[in-house]
C-alpha cells in the first residue's frame, strides 16, 4: 500500500544541545488524523562510521568512553561530517584522528538510521583499506585505544559485553556481505 506522507503542519523548537536539537512536530495523516511527535535532530550531514582494515585478516576497533552507558565499548571509528566535507573525506579524516592511519581507499558501504521514530540522524558506513601511518589531531578528550581484531574472530567479539553498538555491528555484517558479493 502506497501513502502519502504526513503534512508537517508546525514544528517548534525545544532546546538546542549543541550536538542535538530537540523539536516538536505537527503531522496531519492522510486521515485527517493529527499527531504531536518529538524528535531529536542531528546535523543535516551526518556522521560517519569506518571500517578500517588493515590487511586481508585485520580490521581495527577503537576503545573509547561511551558517555551513555557510562563504559568504554569496542566501536569501530566514527565521527560528524563537518560542513563542505564529503563522506568520504569525513571517514579519511576521522581514522587519521582515531586510529592513527589514512586511507589510499574509501568506499561508501551503506547508510544506516538508529530509531528513526525519534532521531533524525544518518550514519555512512565506509570501508576503508590499503592504510598507510599518518595521524590528524582530533577532538577526543583522551587518547583512544586502538584494538586490531582478526575478521575470522569476529564472532568471538559479538559476544564481548563490550560490543554492544548497533552500528558497528550491522557495518561488519554490512562489509560482510559486501566483500562475499565482490570476490563472488
């Protein structure tokens, strides 16, 4: 069944964070239905997330804090898409301030939403490898830890209790699938 989208008929800002905006919707359904719905906002840009690898067996992780749930998880790099930057640009720039290497090969994976029924935010994930040492200052607040994990090992990181995050689940099973279909 095809549907029409809602009509926005007000939308209100509720605070500014800095990071997030958090607004207030007025949608009229094809219906006639009318609904008040609230959302957190991101940057129109984006974010980025990467998956460095390092040679044919050897992707890299960060550790680093995660303010939300109060400990340090295994993720793979990420970071905004500052304005005028490419996605791609974005990916090459964040693993030079995270992990410490550059990329001579990006490519954009796929995009991904996290509870699109309250955020406005997308994530690009993007494969980077043929890596080569060469480090940006960044805007951490303290030096990541960069963790080489093996892909054949892979299974044995999803059940760490330190890697529960979304994204960098779905972008290895993404690049996954991704390298099956390249090499056929």
């Amino acid at each position: 069944m095809s549907r029409s989208k809602p009509k926005l008929i007000a939308t209100r800002a509720l605070h500014d964070t800095g990071i997030f905006n958090i607004e207030e919707m007025d949608l009229e359904f094809s219906n006639g239905a009318r609904r008040c719905y609230q959302r957190i906002r991101g940057s129109d840009q984006g974010a980025v997330l990467i998956i460095p690898q390092l040679d044919d067996q050897t992707l890299l992780l960060i550790r680093e804090y995660s303010a939300g749930m109060q400990r340090y998880e295994l993720v793979f790099p990420k970071g905004h898409i500052e304005h005028g930057e490419s996605p791609l640009e974005a990916a090459n720039r964040e693993i030079q301030e995270e992990v410490g290497y550059a990329a001579n090969a990006l490519e954009h994976i796929h995009s991904v939403t996290v509870a699109p029924g309250y955020l406005y935010h997308t994530t690009h994930i993007v494969h980077a490898w043929d890596l080569y040492p060469r480090r940006l200052s960044g805007d951490e607040p303290e030096e990541l830890e960069v963790v080489p994990w093996r892909i054949d090992q892979f299974e044995r990181l999803l059940r760490r209790d330190d890697f529960t995050e979304a994204r960098s689940i779905s972008a290895f099973y993404l690049l996954r699938d991704h390298l099956r279909r390249e090499r056929g």
